[in-house]
C-alpha cells in the first residue's frame, strides 16, 4: 500500500520543485533592474578625464578615445588567462547589455592587463567563448608601456603583473582591480562601481541612464 503511494507523492513533490524553480527563475528576471529613462538620478559628478590612447580592437581596427565620443562607455580591465574574477566580470558586462534598452549608444570596454598573451585573435576567441557578437563591446590590446599607465594614471585604477609571493594565485597571477568604470561621452569619468554587488551595479544603471539624458 505505501509503495503505491509513494510513487505519486514524489511525482507531485518533484514537480512542485521544478514549478518553484521556474517561478524563481521568472521572478528573477522580472526584478532584475534595468536601464531605463526612468531610473534616472542626479547626475554623478566628474571625477576626471580619460588620458588620449590609441589601441588595438579584437577585428584588428585601431581605437582611441575620439572614438568613443558622442555617447557613454562602461570599461574594465580584464585578461585572458584570467581563471576568477575575470570571467566574473565579463558576465557582468554581458549582464549590463542585457539591462539596456535597444538600440540604446553606449559601449563596452574591455581592455588587457596582459597584452602580450592577448592578441586581438585571442580577445576574439574569448569574447565568442561568451557568445559575444556585439561590435559595440570593445575588447582592446596594445603594449604594456600604454596599457598601465592608462589604467593606472588615467583611470586611477591599481595593477601588478609581478606582485609579491604569495599575493596572487596561478589561476590570477596579475593583480588587477575589479571596478567598473564610467565614461561620458566628452571621456570624463563619472563613476566607479563594483559589479559583484548588486546595489553597484543598480547604482551603475542609475548613473548610465543620467548621463545618457546628458547629465
């Protein structure tokens, strides 16, 4: 008599995981904050101008910062060989497009804290490795004699390629920061968020749809 039974209870107390399952996956989508012209708050202020640069794109193309002018970019340092929170990062920028409206002009930059690994044909692997095809998402490169002093002077962000022992890991062995940046579309910096939290990156889009309005 309890097998018989027994059977339909777990059907049904499997289902009602699976519905709770979807229905948390559906809420979650339905919370998750997003850009829009209604978000706005007051305008972050300026913290500094992005330095002139010129780099290499994963098609190969050459970019500086007039290329980016007119519209709002989000940038981060990343490398390649990157095994925690690189990836991590990435995800949040996938994260950040998809909060956007369509249509909407702003860029992604991903820059290289480990340029001579990552040629523009590796930084194309790895954003295909992401599945993306967005042209608007930079992923640049150059040399190191560029790259730290942009990152380091410009954007006022840390980075060690040869840290102490004992201070990195073989799955990180550059010491980077972790920040998102913001940049309006005249190249001031606007802001500084840590995407692994949620309040920053809600904090990011608020900021985003201010600037954006031309704040």
């Amino acid at each position: 008599m309890s097998n018989s039974t027994g059977a339909p209870l777990r059907r049904h107390l499997l289902w009602g995981v699976l519905v709770a399952a979807i229905l948390a996956v559906v809420v979650t989508a339905i919370m998750a904050p997003r850009w829009s012209r209604e978000m706005q708050s007051e305008p972050p202020q300026r913290l500094g101008r992005v330095p002139e640069f010129s780099l290499v794109n994963r098609d190969g193309r050459q970019v500086g910062l007039a290329d980016l002018d007119g519209s709002p970019w989000v940038a981060d340092f990343i490398f390649t060989r990157c095994g925690i929170s690189c990836p991590r990062m990435t995800a949040i920028m996938v994260r950040l497009g998809e909060a956007l409206p369509e249509g909407t002009r702003v860029h992604r930059v991903s820059v290289s804290v480990d340029p001579e690994h990552d040629t523009p044909e590796v930084l194309q692997t790895y954003a295909e490795s992401f599945g993306i095809s967005d042209d608007r998402w930079l992923f640049l490169t150059g040399d190191r004699e560029s790259i730290y002093p942009l990152m380091i002077e410009g954007f006022k962000l840390g980075v060690d390629a040869s840290p102490p022992p004992g201070t990195a890991s073989e799955e990180e062995p550059i010491l980077h920061s972790t920040r998102l940046v913001l940049v309006d579309g005249q190249g001031e910096i606007r802001g500084y968020y840590d995407g692994f939290h949620s309040e920053e990156f809600e904090r990011l889009l608020r900021d985003l749809a201010a600037v954006s309005a031309g704040g």
